[in-house]
C-alpha cells in the first residue's frame, strides 16, 4: 500500500491491521509521534490525515491507502521552524514535551480555520490533547498568538 | 495484531460479500473501539480478520432520502457535525456528536460503530431512541426499538452488515450528556427526550440504552412531575467504577425536569 | 563580556527546538539493534504465600528468556529507606499486593511475549488482607512533634476530620527503561527518570556490579512528578535482570495500563485536627492526628510521612502544637513520591480548619488568616525561627488584589462560590537532608572556549537545564550559547542528589552558580583551560536539626503561595467546575519567569484534578480506574484559567534569592475549591475528590 507521510512517497508492505502508529515509530523511524496510553484518551499519538487530526493508535495503517499523512516531522519547513513551534518556544508551552507533537498538530489544524479564535476555541480543539505540565494555560497562550 | 488480516472492499456489495465468506472478521470503521479492543486483546472471540468499511462512499454522507434524514453508517460526528442538514432537521444529534470525545475522537467515530458496540454508555443512542431512528442494514431496517437485545448484544445477525441510520425530520428532541468531565468523558448518564410523541430515553443506566416507559406514559398525559418521579423507577442503575446508583437516578430525575422545564418554557 | 545577564529573562529552553520538531529522544524512541522486549508478571492476589510457579509445557520456553529471584546474583532487594521491597516475589515468600513483580519474560517480539506470559501459572496460599488503616499490618513509620503543652489548653475547640485520596502522577510517557549489556560485565541502563544515582545504587545492589560497572542514563523524560522518583529504580533492575540472562539489551516499556495498575501514587490517608482559639479568634493550640496508607512496601513512606507531619500545622503561628503521624501498611500497591510529598494532604486539612474556626467565630477566614499567619520572627511547629523571606501577608494581599469581582452566576441551576487558601512549603531536603547528601557538581572551563556543566540533575521539563546555563553564564559573564551540560550519566557526572523536593534550582543551581563564578575568577587571574572543579554542598552553621525529636530547622527556607479559586457549582449535577485560579507565590526570584509560571500553572491544574476528578475506587486491593478512560485529568475544556503573581521575598542563599517553587503549587488549590465549594452551595465537605456524586448527596442532606 502507498500513501505519503510528509509529503514523501511511502510503500508498505507488511499487515494492513498494524497501528499506524507503530509503522510510524517503528517502521519509519518517525518516533516523533507518541504513545501515551494506546486508548484513543491521551491525544500523545495524534497525527494528521487529510488535514484532519486523528489518534493514530486508532487508526489500521491499511486505512491510510493513498493518503496525506502529517506528523510533527513535517511542521517545520527545513530547519525553520513553523510560527506555532516559534510561539510554543517563546510563551513556553512545552515542558517535558511528550504532548507536544501532538498537541502542536491538533493547534495546526486549529489555526487552519478561517474564522476567529477565541481562548475557549483553542481549548475545545485541544480537548483531546493531554498535558500533565503546563495546566494548558501557556499552550492556549502560544496558539492564540498565532492568530492575531 | 501481526496475526490478523487486514480486508478493504471497494465498494459495499464487496464488503457484504466478504464479511459473510470471511471466518472471524470484525467491520472496522473508525476503529475508535475496534483498535483500543484489538491491542489490549480483549476481544471475544479474537478476530481472524478487520473488514475495513471506512472509506466506502455509499456508507459516508448525511442525505434527506422522503421524510428522513439518512446518515451514512461510517460518516464520521465531525461529519455529523459540520452538515447543514443535520443541524437543521437533527439537532440533539449534532448535539451528542459534540459531546463525544474531542476532535480527534469526533474525527473518526461513527453511528454505526456506536450502534454496533451497542454500549449502554454511547452517547448517540438514547438520541436514536428518542427520534426512533431506524437502522438500515445490508439486508433490512430495524426499528431503534427493537434493535438493543441486552448488555452489548445487537438484533444484528452474524454478518449483517449496518448501512445507515434513519432519523424522521420532524420531531423535537433534546439532549443532556453527564460525563465525567468535560471532553474525553464517558457519560454518567445521558438523556434524550422528545416531546411529541413522548420519548424518554437514557444511557448508562441500564444494560442497555432504554426507554423509560413510565416516564413516557406520564409526559404523554403532558404530566411533568409525574414523568419525574416515574424515571426513577423505569431506570436500573448500577454502581461501577464511574459512579453510583444512587447518583445517577438522582441526576436522571434532575435532568429530566431540566429537560422537560426548557420544553414548557418555549 | 555580555551586557545583559540572563538571570530573570525567559530564555528559549535549552532542549526546546528539539522537542517542538519531533527529535527529542525519550526512551522508547531509541533503536537499539539486537534489543528483545521484557515483561513483567505480577500477582494476582493482594496477600499470602507464592506457593510456586509453573512454566505450561505446551509452550516452546526456549523462544524467551525467563527471570524469577532465583536468578538474583545480588541482593532481592529494591534499594530505598527500609530494604522491604523484593525485587521479585519468590517462591516461598511473601506477596504483599497486587500486582506486586513475580517473573519476567524477554523475547524478540511482542506477540511470543504475550503468549509466554498467557502460559505462567502462579500457586498461592491467599491469606486475609488488611486494607483499612486501623488493619494493624505493620508501622511504618510514627512521628511526634510538639510545641509548647497542648493539654494545658482551654478554649473554644474545632474538630474535624478530613480525609484524602490516592492520585496518580500521570506523567505522559509511561515508565520504561532499556538495559544494555557492555563489556566487563557491565549494564548500562537507559531510562525516563528523575535520580540516576538513586537507579544506580539500587542497580549495584540487586545485580552486585561496582561503581563502574552500573551506568545510569536519563533520556529525555516525559514527566515525572514524583512518579519517576524511585520506582524506575524497579524498572532498572527488572530490565537489567533480563539483558543480563539474555546477553542482548531488553526493552521494559510499561504500556498505560500496567503504568496506572501497578506503580506508585500519592499516599491517602485521614488527617483529624483539634483546634483551641479564644473567642477573639487567638490561636491556642492545634492538637492533629495523621495516618498515611503506604501500601504494601515502605518505599518513601517515612520521608513523606516526616513532610507531612512538618506542614501539618499549615502556615500558622501557634504556641501549642501536637503532631502525632504514622505511616501504616495496608496490603495495596505500594505509594510514593507525589510532588508535594505528604504536604498536599496535611495542608489540605490545616487549610479547611481555618475555614471552619472562622466560621465558628463568626469571622472572615481571611482576617483570621492575617491574625494566625507566621510571620518575620515566628517559630514554627518544630521550633524553627523564620529569619528571613516570609511572604505570608505579600502573597496574600497579592492575591487580594489581583482577583476579579466574582459576577453573579447567570444561570439559575448554577451556583458561584469562592475560596482562598494560603500554604507554605519548604524547599530543599528536610532537616539533615542536604548535609548527608552532599550534593556535588562539575564545572569544566574547555579548551574551545566553552563551559560544561555537569550535573545528575534532571531535566524533566521544569526548566533544570536552561536554569543552570542561565546562572552558569551569568556568572562567567559571557553569552547562553557557551554553556553547555554533560548527559545525565552517572559514568559522566557526580552525584548532584536526586531531582525532587524543591532543591534542584535553590541547592543545585548555587552550586552552579558558585562553580561558574570560581572559574571565571581562575580565568580573570590568566589561568588557561582547560580547567575543571566540582562544588559540593556545604550545610550552613546556622541551620540546625534534632532528628530524634524533630526539632529545629526543617528546611532552609519556606516558599508561600496564596490562592483563590472560583468555582460554578451545577445544582442538577453536583459537578464543581473551577472556572479561575489566581495564585501569588512568593518564590524569592524568578531566575526564568515564565518556567516559574509554567511550574505554577501546571502544578495547580494537578491539584484541581486532584481535588475534583482524580478519584481511584479500591476492590479487592487493585485500583479499579487502571486506563486512561478511567483514570480522569483535567482537559484542555476543563481546566480553569490561571493567573500566577510572581513576588519577590529574596532568600538570602538561593542563587539571585530563589526559593524552590516545584511542589508549592500543589499545596493551594484543593482546600481553595471546598471552600468555594461551601461559599457557592453552604456545604461543606470534609474530603477529596469532591466529586459530584459526594456533592450532589450533601447538597441534598442539606
């Protein structure tokens, strides 16, 4: 099956029932993307498919045939990285860090809206993405700094 | 995982074919139970093989078909959600859709994996109750009524197959969902109720999703305090790890008269 | 030279760039070629006998590699306070919880593991377990501190019992560790911790490996709270038992499941206090009973039962004090560090009788607050003159002053209520804590003109890195980019202590900041690099502690916090929604700001959760919450808006004044909630979590 992750051509061979989540960390070596609980509660795995934000423990890697898959890998363009990685760097929204792949990818797709955000805006879109660190109160900061 | 069989049809007839020919095979939509099941290995009995439906055109869309609303068995609630048609002839289901998860979940879940789980908790089935939807499967309708059997148990057959669901455009249902918190929640319990013809339908607080017949006796008779008390009786909670007996029948009769108070303001 | 000093700027985190793009390595993100996955097997039973273990020979057992304690070569000991906890469980011995380590498995995938695991049998003798308090199993530890003669005491008295719940760290990334094999019969361990030294003590006993011999390296770990204090110690060893029989690295990575089911939580218990006042609201005396679950193995018990019982008297001043604690075992998972370490729990009551006194006397808790509060000169329940930095009253009117008119609810089935708390912590080990540790730390000046750090002191998201280059390169005068850290390796860093109780920037950050000075003055004098010292910690003389009679100075110095909390109450549900939390800390100087805040914003959403929807069900001594479904912290929608006040009270020894501020936050909130709680409904309740079903029945009762 084929489908592109990041904007790369991928072809995978193995079973199509396989969590595309460990295709990703363990047959592609994109370990960027997290496994906080393997439930579909933590958010940690989020990955884009279509532009739409997904946990990728839930998703069959067969399910993404001819796909656009976007991980955090594939935010920053080269070394720049996005406004929303600069915004989460300078308002601090990262702490440990293992949210925030996922929570930058659920914000991404947040700022795609054409209309206006408001603070309960960002935390309804980042309802699905755990932090134990930061009480959210920087990462709703960072994201709504975007769109200003 | 390794050891179970990935199928996708292209179109349903292939799926249909293939989920009555294929030993062990579960539908999978938007996995959003399925694959948490399928990890963890709880499954009963394990899976031989995933009969992906999920990208099927003729199971997505949201569609007036006559008097009905028809929503495709694996359109996803964000789907639900963002359709014009849907807000406008089924609101408390919009309503549920939104309350289910967060994005991600609303993403991929889908009424026909709710139906198919038949969880006495999923938060879009006491709204199919209180519309009294009808499921459209590979093979028949059923009525919503006749469709929960017991605890997980559907009227489903071995390997039927659900297609759509079937919400009539012209009733007036509300919606309350008591989760556990406020996204990402189970529900504690979780209400629809629909004036005329007088529906009461709860979640969580049963083995299955019901109907609270002496509820809906009384709010027939447009007695609201009669409908109030008479919940407390047609509901049978248990105490689990969310919460008690006790407290769900209390908030049963609480969001029932909040229900039905907004329904006497308007 | 540089003109501006970082000190008191938010700099970029030091790992930030990494852990925005996805190329932060935490410990299941490693590739290690050749490496097999472990599995641990535990009890299914909460007390009694291991009888025996039986291997199913319908399985191939020479496709994995099975460890039990029989293949310990060293001690079957987890090393800690008391030696109590095994390793594994072994036939013959006693089980003491659920879930407690049996056996385990390594293989080369997955699937053959779990069929391995499907084909161990375990014989057991149950015997009757003790899950109550009053069970009687066995004392961890007692604790008494007095003050003046409490007895001799007339006046008015409040009594009240509270009691609270266990609560689970949550850190995002589950516990893990992977061991490596390496030549000389060592192991390398590769893990999400927060005290490699602690790891590397326990790895050396368990496995009998010298200094050398057992290496400890912290990857980028995914938070740990507490939660990564001592149990990966267990995990280290375990993995390191199986690479060894193995002669290949093993990977032992919890999934969620088994993270929430088996490893340590807050320690619960019930805190009974007598209060004496006058009827002018003069605080007499506070006569207060603790009792702490453990669990099943001491573990951190006594530390926490000794923070607890230090705090328990809250941030008052009172000529009669009587403290009586213990720290019993109960036959459940064993408990742990949790941030906040005993003190959350004991706060929490002092806060509420301040709340009921005033209520008794018909005063404002906030007025009874200024007239009870410790202040410049006090001494505390152990005696400890306060000579310096006691922000009580600034954090308090900060505070005040910074909360917003409570408006009116809008909705009739809704009820709007506000509660204020003020609590203190100590920062830094407890009494003799720091001398006998003797924290050290390396600083090298390079030959390319860079400085190195070089620390046992984790990152865990708090800050520890970009901290340390901020007072090293403020010292030396020059720009951030020229520190830089040495890996968490204990075959690479000297044992700084372990990464907890609010030392890391207070103790650990002067030893850097003296270290970067001392360079810069050998440097000033012509010496060339490279050069390379280490600083240890140096216990003032001024600072004195009488173990046996707990008395004298407990910690080096309090941080204060004032919060407010204010809730909507939903009549028709029962549920407490926070809906803002304005906190003041005085934390002496913020070094980084916004890392200060973030401490603080994060800590008390751990505690709004905690004293809200954080709840464990015990049955049959296993925790029933045991997924993430179930096990409930606060989203992004439920969390409140926080506001932090940031005050500067410098401590005259924190680097630029810092006091710890890493667990303050968690002590606030909770005791601020049920008294908004009271303020919304006029109910009280007396524990946590205030969950709905416990408020909707009180509100009804009342």
């Amino acid at each position: 099956m084929r489908f592109t992750l990041n904007g790369r051509s991928v072809t995978y061979e193995a079973s199509g029932a396989r969590r595309l989540l460990d295709v990703l960390r363990e047959d592609l070596g994109a370990t960027g993307t997290k496994e906080g609980c393997g439930e579909g509660e933590c958010g940690a795995c989020s990955v884009l498919i279509n532009g739409e934000v997904v946990d990728s423990c839930l998703v069959a890697v067969g399910q993404v045939e001819g796909c656009e898959v976007v991980t955090v890998e594939g935010l920053a363009e080269g070394t720049e990285l996005s406004a929303l990685q600069q915004a989460f760097i300078n308002y601090g929204a990262a702490q440990c860090g293992i949210c925030t792949p996922g929570m930058l990818l659920a914000a991404h797709v947040l700022l795609q809206r054409p209309d206006r955000l408001s603070a309960d805006d960002v935390r309804e879109g980042l309802a699905g993405n755990l932090c134990r660190c930061t009480g959210y109160t920087k990462i709703i900061e960072a994201v709504l700094s975007c769109r200003t | 995982m390794q050891d179970v069989t990935y199928l996708r049809p292209e179109t349903i007839q292939d799926a249909v074919q293939l989920y009555r020919t294929t030993p062990g095979c579960r539908p999978l939509a938007g996995g959003t139970d399925l694959m948490v099941m399928l990890h963890a290995g709880t499954l009963r009995p394990q899976p031989r093989a995933v009969l992906d439906v999920w990208s099927l055109r003729e199971l997505k869309g949201v569609r007036r078909v006559g008097d009905a609303l028809e929503i495709g068995a694996a359109e996803s609630y964000t789907g639900i959600i963002r359709s014009a048609d849907a807000n406008r002839y089924v609101p408390a289901l919009v309503a549920a859709a939104r309350t289910i998860g967060a994005a991600q979940i609303q993403n991929r879940g889908t009424l026909g994996g709710n139906l198919a789980n038949a969880s006495p908790a999923g938060d879009t089935l006491p709204v199919l109750l209180a519309y009294d939807a009808v499921v459209v499967t590979d093979r028949r309708t059923i009525r919503i009524d006749n469709f929960f059997l017991g605890y997980r148990k559907t009227a489903l057959q071995a390997d039927e197959l659900i297609t759509a669901v079937r919400v009539p455009l012209d009733r007036d249902v509300v919606f309350r969902k008591v989760g556990t918190r406020a996204a990402q929640a189970i529900s504690k319990i979780v209400m629809a109720v629909c004036r005329a013809p007088a529906r009461v339908a709860v979640g969580s607080v049963a083995e299955v999703p019901m109907r609270a017949g002496g509820a809906e006796r009384a709010l027939a008779e447009g007695d609201v305090a009669g409908a109030v008390g008479a919940v407390a009786a047609d509901i049978r909670p248990i105490d689990d790890v969310r919460s008690t007996a006790d407290y769900r029948r209390a908030v049963t009769q609480n969001v029932l008269r909040e229900l039905l108070d907004a329904f006497t303001r308007e | 030279m540089v003109s501006r000093s970082p000190i008191g700027q938010s700099v970029p985190r030091r790992e930030g760039v990494a852990k925005v793009t996805g190329a932060a390595k935490y410990t299941d993100d490693l590739v290690i070629v050749g490496a097999w996955y472990g599995k641990t097997v535990r009890s299914t039973i909460a007390a009694g006998r291991l009888r025996a273990i039986s291997l199913d020979p319908a399985f191939d057992w020479s496709r994995v590699v099975v460890v039990t304690a029989a293949d310990i070569p060293g001690e079957n000991v987890v090393h800690l306070i008391r030696d109590d906890q095994p390793v594994l469980a072994r036939v013959g011995g006693d089980i003491r919880h659920k879930e407690e380590p049996i056996l385990l498995l390594a293989a080369p995938e997955r699937g053959t593991l779990e069929a391995a695991a499907r084909h161990v049998r375990m014989e057991y003798e149950p015997s009757t377990p003790v899950y109550d308090l009053d069970g009687a199993l066995e004392v961890y530890s007692t604790i008494q501190i007095t003050k003046g003669d409490v007895d001799s005491v007339q006046g008015e008295v409040i009594e009240r019992t509270f009691k609270v719940g266990l609560q689970e760290q949550l850190y995002i990334e589950p516990q893990g560790a992977i061991a490596i094999p390496e030549p000389g019969g060592a192991i390398r361990i590769i893990g999400s911790l927060q005290c490699p030294y602690y790891v590397h003590r326990a790895l050396k006993r368990a496995l009998k490996l010298s200094d050398a011999q057992a290496i400890v390296v912290q990857a980028e770990t995914g938070g740990g709270f507490g939660g990564k204090e001592e149990y990966p110690s267990m995990v280290a060893i375990h993995a390191a038992l199986l690479a060894r029989k193995a002669g290949r690295p093993v990977r032992l990575i919890y999934d969620r499941h088994e993270d929430l089911a088996a490893t340590t939580k807050r320690h619960p218990g019930v805190i009974t206090h007598r209060t004496t006042v006058k009827k002018d609201g003069t605080l007499l005396a506070q006569d207060i009973e603790i009792v702490l679950d453990g669990g099943g193995y001491c573990t951190l018990t006594p530390v926490v039962l000794s923070r607890a019982a230090i705090h328990a008297a809250g941030a008052y001043s009172c000529p009669n004090v009587r403290i009586r604690a213990r720290a019993v075992a109960t036959n459940t998972p064993p408990n742990g560090a949790f941030r906040g370490f005993g003190a959350p729990q004991s706060l929490f009551a002092a806060e509420l009788m301040v709340e009921h006194a005033a209520g008794r006397l018909g005063m404002s808790s906030v007025d009874l607050r200024r007239k009870w509060m410790l202040r410049l000169g006090d001494t505390t329940a152990t005696g400890q003159k306060l000579t310096e930095s006691v922000g009580s009253e600034l954090v308090l009117d900060a505070a005040l002053k910074a909360a917003a008119t409570v408006q009116p609810s809008n909705r009739p089935t809704v009820r709007r209520g506000r509660g204020l708390s003020l609590v203190f912590h100590g920062s830094g080990f407890t009494g003799s804590g720091e001398k006998k540790l003797q924290g050290t730390i390396g600083f090298e000046a390079l030959a390319d003109g860079t400085f190195r750090i070089l620390t046992a002191s984790t990152e865990i998201g708090q800050g520890t890195k970009t901290i340390f280059c901020q007072l090293a390169a403020d010292a030396l005068g020059v720009s951030l980019d020229r520190v830089t850290l040495a890996p968490q390796d204990t075959s690479l860093v000297p044992d700084s202590g372990p990464t907890v109780a609010s030392r890391t920037a207070m103790i650990v950050g002067r030893l850097v900041q003296d270290a970067a000075a001392e360079v810069q003055q050998r440097l000033a004098r012509g010496e060339q690099p490279p050069i390379a010292i280490q600083k240890s910690y140096i216990q003032p003389d001024s600072l004195s502690w009488d173990e046996t009679n707990y008395r004298g100075d407990a910690y080096p110095i309090y941080a204060w916090a004032c919060t407010i909390a204010d809730v909507d109450v939903d009549m028709i549900t029962g549920e407490v929604r926070v809906t803002d939390l304005v906190t003041a800390v005085d934390c002496g100087k913020a070094l980084h700001p916004v890392m200060a805040e973030g401490q603080i914003e994060g800590g008390s959403l751990q505690a709004v959760g905690w004293a809200t929807i954080e709840e464990i069900k015990m049955k049959d001594g296993a925790y029933q919450n045991d997924r993430l479904a179930t096990y409930l912290i606060p989203t992004a929608l439920d969390a409140p808006r926080i506001r932090t006040i940031l005050v500067e009270n410098p401590y005259s020894r924190g680097p630029f004044g810092a006091k710890g501020i890493g667990e303050l936050p968690m002590d606030g909130p909770a005791p601020a909630i049920l008294a908004a709680l009271h303020d919304a409904t006029g109910v009280w309740l007396d524990e946590i979590p205030a969950t709905p079903e416990k408020v909707l029945a009180a509100c009804a009762s009342r």
